[in-house]
C-alpha cells in the first residue's frame, strides 16, 4: 500500500472509490509513494452540539485556525504557522505516548 493516512501516529490505508472517516483534530497527514497523482476529496462534518454558544465557539475556533493550519500543495504555497509550530512540536508528542 503506497498511500495512507496517518492519523494520530496511526497508518490507515484505502482504495480507489472507498472512503476513509477520521477525526482532523488529531495530528493527521496524507502521504502518496506512487508516481501516479492523486486527487482526494476531503468534507468537514461539523461536530453536532447541543447548545448554541459551543457552536458558535466551535465555529470561530474553526474560522481562525483553519487559516493558520494551512499545508502547501505546491511549492508557490505559503505553510501556516500552526503546521510550521507543530512539525517542531510533534516529535515530543510521540516521545510522550511512547
């Protein structure tokens, strides 16, 4: 299998036409070792909340960060400060579960 998804350190693979569900709020990456490209669709479901103001929160929270968790696509991209933070980050997080 030469595309996954890692999620939360964990590897998840799948298919042409099969879809995979995951939670984006852990650590989380796609990876392709073909030489074919690949195109991924991804859709954000909003979590269901049960009162307004954790909505509404949930929402500002996604509104700013989203811009800040930015990953390039192409070398004329710009990374988000949040994606340049956590690739320092993200080592001390997986020595710790160790």
């Amino acid at each position: 299998m030469h595309c996954k998804m890692v999620v939360d350190d964990i590897e998840q693979y799948w298919r042409d036409g099969e879809s995979l569900y995951f939670d984006e709020t852990y650590i989380h990456y796609a990876e392709n070792q073909t030489a074919q490209g690949r195109l991924i669709l991804l859709c954000d479901i909003e979590r269901p909340m049960r009162f307004i103001l954790p909505q509404y929160i949930n929402r500002l929270m996604a509104f700013f960060l989203v811009k800040r968790a930015v990953a390039p696509n192409n070398i004329e991209d710009k990374t988000g400060l949040l994606n340049q933070l956590f690739k320092n980050i993200y080592p001390i997080r997986i020595f710790g579960k160790k």
